[in-house]
C-alpha cells in the first residue's frame, strides 16, 4: 500500500541543512520543557529562547527572528490575534504556530486570517508537533493534523468545522438548516413548500421541530437567533 503524502511519515524530511529556529511561549514551564524535549529528540530545531507570555514572545520574535514561534494564545499578556499580526509585521519571516488544549473553530478561522499558520492541539504534542513545524517552516499551513498548501483550504476546512459544530450544537437537521435559511430571506411557508417540492405540513411540522429545539416560538426570534448564530451563511442573509 502506498503511503498517504499528506501523513506526517511522509512530511518529515531525512535531513535539513540547517536546523529550524524556534521561540517556545507558553505560560507553563512543563509544557516548554515538554515541547523542548520533544523538538530536541528530532535533531531538526534550535529553541532559541521561551516566553512565559505574549508581550515576552512578540519582544523576543522582533529580536530573534524566528522561523517559528510556537504560541499558546491563552498565555497571560497575550491579546490573541493581535498577538498574531504584530508578529507577521514585525517579523515577517517567523510563522506562527499556535499550541493549544481545544479547538473552536471561529477564533481559528481569526487567527488563521491574521497570519497563523498552524494549529497543533496539546494531547497530540508528541505525534504532531514536529511534523507541523517542518510544514510550516518548509512554507506550508498545518491544520487537521495534516499539511495543507493554501490558506483558502484552511479556512474551507474550518468553515465546514463550524458549519458540522453548530448541527452538533443545536441538533438540527440539513433540511431544518435550510429551512431556517428561507425563514430567514423572508420565505413564506407556501413559498419553502414549493421551493423544496414539499407540503405545506412538512413545512410547518420543520418548523415547529426547529423552534422546539432551538426554544424560541415565533418565525422573527428564529431569524434573529440564526443570524446571531450564524446557522446560515452571511450571503444568505438579508
């Protein structure tokens, strides 16, 4: 069987002429040691400094340069994704790493617009984080778990994360979804009937399953929650 050239056996190169320079921020000395450990085992990098918190990691990457900055944008002093843009001004040449305990799919998708170029969660530190580095030093975004070349495919990847989040939040079905859309553009339930090919009790019995779910009663609290809650796409919006 051939390997998959997007796994991570497949990303890492045999040798590297130089080894890759990088600032480890993170607000816990045993997750810098930890990732210290891990990065020194490979023989491809150089910690050339840490930082206990964003103000220290911005300074740090200005002076150092970088190729990387491994963030934790939790950290104290860390203003997130403005964290994030000042270093890409301030030192163009560093990627941005972020390391992290969850993935929420929004403040990625900010991040990622403000010039990250890779997410590796914290419980996948060992198996990933080498691997993601390279990726991103070699130019690459890494997200997933796996390198990706654009960032348009990226923010794709998050926009169906979230998308799949708020299903799972609100457990509401693809044709409720689509539903809540029309209510939305202002359809009426006549109209949804005959844009689905559907009666108007099949219509009514969505609606009446949404609002259940959702707590609300009237069609206007439902536009207004959808848009608040971004369950349908800013063109589909009025």
């Amino acid at each position: 069987m051939n390997a998959d050239p997007g796994s991570p056996r497949m990303q890492e190169p045999a040798r590297r002429e130089s080894p890759v320079r990088v600032i480890v921020a993170d607000d816990h000395p045993v997750v810098r040691i930890g990732v210290r450990n891990v990065l020194a085992a490979h023989g491809y990098f150089t910690v050339v400094a840490e930082a206990e918190n964003g103000a220290q990691a911005l300074a740090q990457s200005v002076e150092l340069r970088p190729d990387i900055l491994l963030l934790d944008v939790q950290m104290p002093n860390t203003a997130g994704a403005e964290t994030i843009r000042q270093v890409c001004v301030r030192s163009p040449e560093t990627g941005v790493v972020l390391l992290t305990g969850a993935i929420e799919s929004e403040p990625l998708a900010e991040a990622f617009n403000s010039g990250a170029r890779g997410i590796v969660l914290k419980s996948a530190l060992t198996e990933q984080i080498a691997v993601a580095l390279l990726a991103v030093a070699d130019g690459y975004y890494w997200a997933q778990g796996r390198r990706i070349e654009h960032l348009a495919g990226v923010l794709a990847e998050l926009r169906a994360q979230v998308k799949q989040e708020q299903n799972d939040r609100f457990h509401l079905t693809r044709r409720e979804l689509e539903v809540v859309g029309l209510i939305v553009k202002g359809y009426s339930n006549r109209d949804i009937a005959k844009k689905f090919n559907l009666s108007e009790e099949t219509v009514k019995r969505h609606l009446s399953n949404t609002f259940e779910k959702l707590g609300i009663s009237t069609r206007l609290e439902l536009a207004i929650f959808a848009i608040a809650h971004k369950l349908v796409p800013p063109g589909d919006q009025p």
